[in-house]
C-alpha cells in the first residue's frame, strides 16, 4: 500500500479550495487523513468559523475508519441512529456520519486516506473534496 505524502494532501487541499472559491462557496476549511486516521495536512479559509476543523476531521475520521464516504455513512445512520450515536460516542466524538468526506484511493484501488470538508453544504463540501483529490490523479471514493 502506498502512502499519503504531505506534499499530494496539501495539492489536495489546494485544489479543493481552489474549486471552492471558482464556485464562489464560502469559506470552507479541509483536512486530509492518512489510512489510520491522523491528519496530514489542513487549511482553514479566511473568514471560516472556528468549528471547521473538528467539523471536517470527523467527516474525514468516520470516512476512512469505516471505509466508505460519509455521504453512505450519513444514509446508515438514518437506518441505525442507536449504533452511530455510540461509535460517535466511542471515538470520543471524532466521528461524524454527515455528507463531505471521502476516500482517497490509489492507481490500485486501495484506501491511502480521506479528504474531509466543512463550510458550505454537505454537497459543497463532497464536491469540493472530489476536485481537490482528482486534481492530483488520485480517485476519490
């Protein structure tokens, strides 16, 4: 399995901001994950809320621990509120099952990370994660 370098999480990030200020979202603040979690690298915009962080980590956190975007993690907890409110409880409040995080995924496939988002619309956030992940030729998941 490949790592995530600094140099391609902080790309990613560049390119997520960049695709949120061409679409003129607000401020927005985006983390990148590696495999296990840890953060990489992270960029708050001017004028983003303090809460953007934390908001963005555990999209990103819940993302990769459980192996699947939080927009599939924001579905199953409609189904199962019991069970997420516990792993939330758990990871220590470092998971959060809400749409704007997704995986990031090597030429083969495999899960080196996650890119997480917070600042505009659950949408906004996952779309900007997409281009910031595919701006440096990796998949997003």
């Amino acid at each position: 399995m490949s790592n995530l370098s600094l140099s391609q999480a902080q790309n990613i990030i560049n390119g997520a901001l960049a695709h949120a200020r061409k679409a003129n979202f607000k401020p927005m603040g985006v983390i990148v994950v590696d495999a296990s979690g840890n953060t990489v690298a992270y960029a708050r915009e001017d004028g983003a809320s303090m809460f953007r962080f934390d908001i963005a980590q555990g999209k990103a956190w819940g993302a990769v621990g459980m192996g699947v975007s939080s927009r599939t993690l924001f579905e199953r907890a409609k189904d199962n509120p019991n069970f997420f409110v516990s792993l939330s409880s758990t990871a220590q409040g470092k998971f959060l099952p809400q749409t704007g995080a997704v995986l990031i995924k090597n030429a083969q496939g495999q899960v080196i990370g996650a890119a997480g988002a917070s600042g505009g619309t659950g949408d906004e956030d996952e779309e900007i994660c997409i281009a910031g992940i595919q701006s440096v030729g990796l998949s997003a998941g």
